[in-house]
C-alpha cells in the first residue's frame, strides 16, 4: 500500500485574475485521519472541489496512491473511490432516506426496485453508523441533523477509500458527533484516508491525526494535536495572536424586558419560562431536537403559540406573526441564513435593509436607492463588514461577513431584543471573534439578547444565564455561577422512567 493516499504538489487555481490557490502542498497519509483548516476565503473548498473533479486546477500535480490524476469531471473523481460530503447537503426532501442513499442505483444493477430489500440495505448502513432513522421517512421531514446523518450514510455506502467531510458537524450535538467520531475511527481502523474540514477546533484536537492550516491560498503549516495548542493553530490561521477570543461579559440591568410563561405548541413545546434583562446574554442549550429552535420560532411569530403568555416588560403581547413580533422590537437571526436569513442572488444593500424597508422608501413607497446605499455602507463601517461592495451580491461573501449581514438589517430596525440562533455556524474562529464582539456590544447599548447554540463552549462563554433544554421543557436555568458543560449535558440527556 502506498505510504500516502493523496500528494498535492504546488497546486494552484485563479479565477479571473484572483488568486484562489497559490501554491498547495500536501500529504495525507492512507488510512489516516487529516484535518485541514483555515480562514473563510483561505482556499479549502477550492482545494476540495479540485480533489473531487468539480473545478480543474491550473497547475501542479495531484497524486492518488502513487497515481498521478487530473480530474476534470466528478466522474473521474467517483472512479478514484473519492466520496465528498459538501456543508451544503445534496438531497432530495421529497424521497426516503432510502431512496436518497441510493439514488445512483435503486435497483442494485437489477433495472428494478425491490422495496423491502432497498429499506433493509438503507436500515442496515443507518445502523452501522448508529443513526436512529427510519429508512421509510421523506428527507425533507427530517431535521437539517438528521438529514447530514443521511448525508454521510448516502457517502459511505459507495465503496469509497478517501472521504472528504466538509464541516460534517456543524448541524449535529455534542452525542451526534461523539457517534460520528466513532464511526469515522473505524473507518480509519478499515483503511479509509479521511479529510476531515472543520472550524471547530475542540473536534480536530480529538479526531485528527494531522492538522493542516491553509492560509491565502497556501499551506502555512501541518502540525501533530497531540503536540500543539489550539493557540498555536490560530495564531497560524489568522496570522496574529487572538488575545481572547471571547470579550468580558458586561453587567446586565434589573429591567425585565421579555417574560415567556407556560409557553406551548402542540406538538413539542411544553410550559416554557424564560426571562430575558435588558443588557443580558441568555442562552438556550440542548441536544438536537430539544425545542431550541422552536421556541426561538414561537417568539417570532413563525409557528403559532397553543399555550401561555409572552409579556414585553410586564405587558402581554400578542405574536401570531413575525410582523407583529417586530412591531414589539424582536428579531431573528435563523439557524440557516441561506434559506431563510438572506437572499444569496441579491444585492448586499437590499439584504441590510429588508427588514425597514419603510426606513428607505419616499411617500409613494419607492425604494430610494441612495438612500438605501447609504445605510447599507453605515451598517457595513459599524459591524466592519469585508466586501468589495454593497451593490455586490450576498452570496459573494465569506460565511463571516453573510453572518454580519444578516444581523445587520436589524440594526436597521426599532429592534432592541434580538435572536440569534446558531450565530457562528459555518464561520472561521477570526469570524467568530468577531461576531462575538458584535453581541458584546449590543449587549452594553442595551439590547436583550437571546443565543441558541449547539456549541457549549460558546454558550458558556457569551451568555450571563442558560436555559436548557430537553424533550421541549426547560429541565434547568443556570445562573453564572453554575454553568459549565458537566451541568448543562447532566440537564440536557433526556431523562427516562425505569420500568
């Protein structure tokens, strides 16, 4: 066997002139587990989509167990037993989980599909995985976890040796990732190279058995986790010293600015209370599936509340629509914001002001266009947003400044209590600093901030009180003194009758 499954040598790529790879070295040794990260913009996904035939690089040499390749289409990728996992999941909602497993081949070769035999062979890969999912159900019924469950199961049951994971974790708890580390072990156990691409630096310090740091285009450096610190790895990333990556917490005020009371829906949420200051950083924790989400979705408006009071500094409120919850001065950053937070084909300036568009518009209801740009280019100078533009669209961003934009446009709003959830998914640890200052200071101006996430550490870390949560109740409020992981996994693992 060949001592490295994968040598890329000074590869490079442009794209009209812009340098998106300058010159990438790397060796990943078979059967080993490599970690490669780095910046939004740093070149991974180029990297990756060069790997799996979707671009061609310009110039160097790509080397397959001693082989040398040139892909110029995924098909050549596939005939290489190279699997891919993108962030952005490619499946069908409207078919089974078994359908979307093995959408290449329904039939096993047969020309004809044997439905009893296609659910078994789905039920079998699921359970070798560990993934509690029924075969039968339609994808798109199915959480954005589970549905990355079924993501990595449609990967794994091609006959691949090399998988590329890109941000694999992002939509899984803490209990999903530890059975994804595992199943991944014995992957690695059974001879399969594993790219794994992350932002999260706890995870590669556990599962990787190389790290990679790419910066601009280029390799700056492969380190062993067993010998560096997280430090170490940033320093390498961003090119200077991050001195705290989260800022000190601010001393909220006495005022109650939200109070939820025997909040319920009727299919998961049940008897929900929470306070939220003016000033304070609260947070909800808990596993996937726990009802984070849908309470932050009740508050909105989004999804109709069949129980209890929302109150807005002692007066109870009505929120049956989110024009009614931003009529109160509630906002939400969603958990996806390339489904629901932006619109990724439109101009950055329309993305800031969507949410006002009152704010930019003369007495006709025209769009005022300079007006727009001007407020748009106010809030990029206040949250330090990095664009070539605000005429450019927002999908030309990196996943940092999309995030900026997205919490930007309420800024644009009489809004004074804000809900973030998910705030830093899919954004780099300089992004993450970055963000973290943003909710920071809204915080010290006055704003009653509410930050969903299924990172403990950022929980912990940001927030003056948590919430957990499980099954759809809050089973504990931490107060400051009391948080830290050990209690909110203690409260958030469902708890089971014995029989």
């Amino acid at each position: 066997m060949d001592q490295y499954a994968i040598e890329v040598i000074q590869v490079t790529k442009s794209f009209g002139g812009i340098h998106a790879l300058k010159s990438i070295n790397l060796q990943i040794r078979t059967g080993s587990i490599h970690a490669i990260i780095g910046e939004n913009g740093a070149g991974k996904s180029t990297l990756m989509k060069i790997l799996s035939g979707i671009y061609t690089k310009d110039s160097g040499r790509i080397m397959i167990h001693g082989e040398e390749k040139n892909f110029t289409s995924p098909i050549h990728s596939k005939e290489s037993r190279i699997g891919i996992i993108y962030q952005e999941l490619a499946l069908s909602p409207d078919l089974t989980v078994a359908e979307n497993i093995f959408l290449d081949d329904l039939g096993f070769g047969t020309g004809m599909i044997n439905w009893k035999r296609l659910n078994e062979k789905a039920s079998l890969i699921l359970n070798e995985l560990g993934f509690q999912i029924d075969p039968r159900a339609r994808v798109g019924d199915l959480s954005v976890a589970y549905q990355q469950m079924v993501e990595i199961a449609k990967s794994l049951a091609k006959d691949v040796n090399i998988l590329i994971l890109d941000e694999p974790s992002a939509v899984l708890s803490g209990k999903e990732v530890a059975i994804l580390f595992t199943q991944l072990r014995k992957l690695k156990a059974r001879g399969v190279t594993i790219i794994y691409i992350s932002h999260r630096l706890e995870e590669l310090m556990v599962i990787a058995d190389v790290i990679t740091v790419i910066k601009d285009g280029e390799t700056v450096k492969t380190l062993d986790p067993q010998s560096c610190s997280e430090d170490e790895i940033i320093t390498s990333m961003v090119g200077r010293k991050l001195e705290s990556l989260y800022p000190e917490k601010n001393v909220p005020g006495n005022e109650v600015v939200l109070e939820v009371k025997a909040l319920s829906t009727r299919a998961l949420l049940h008897g929900i209370n929470l306070t939220l200051h003016k000033g304070e950083i609260v947070g909800l924790a808990g596993l996937v599936g726990a009802g984070r989400s849908e309470v932050a979705r009740c508050l909105f408006g989004i999804d109709k509340i069949a129980g209890g009071t929302v109150s807005k500094a002692g007066t109870p409120i009505q929120i049956n629509h989110p024009s009614q919850a931003m009529s109160h001065g509630i906002g939400l950053v969603p958990e996806s914001r390339k489904e629901q937070g932006a619109i990724l084909v439109r101009p950055i300036r329309e993305n800031m002001t969507l949410s006002n568009l009152k704010a930019v518009s003369g007495w006709m209801g025209f769009i005022r266009r300079r007006q727009e740009r001007e407020t748009s280019q106010k809030l990029q100078q206040k949250l330090a947003i990095k664009l070539g533009s605000v005429e450019d669209p927002i999908a030309s961003l990196s996943g940092g400044n999309q995030q900026k934009v997205v919490i930007a446009k309420w800024l644009n709003t009489d809004c004074h209590i804000l809900i973030l959830d998910e705030p830093t998914r899919g954004v780099d640890v300089g992004a993450k600093a970055e963000i973290y200052n943003i909710i920071h200071q809204l915080a010290e101006r006055g704003y009653s901030i509410l930050v969903i996430s299924s990172e403990m550490v950022e929980v912990i870390n940001l927030c003056h009180r948590i919430y957990v949560m499980s099954e759809g109740r809050i089973t504990k409020e931490l107060q400051h003194d009391e948080i830290s992981e050990e209690n909110i996994m203690r409260y958030a693992i469902p708890k089971r009758e014995t029989i």
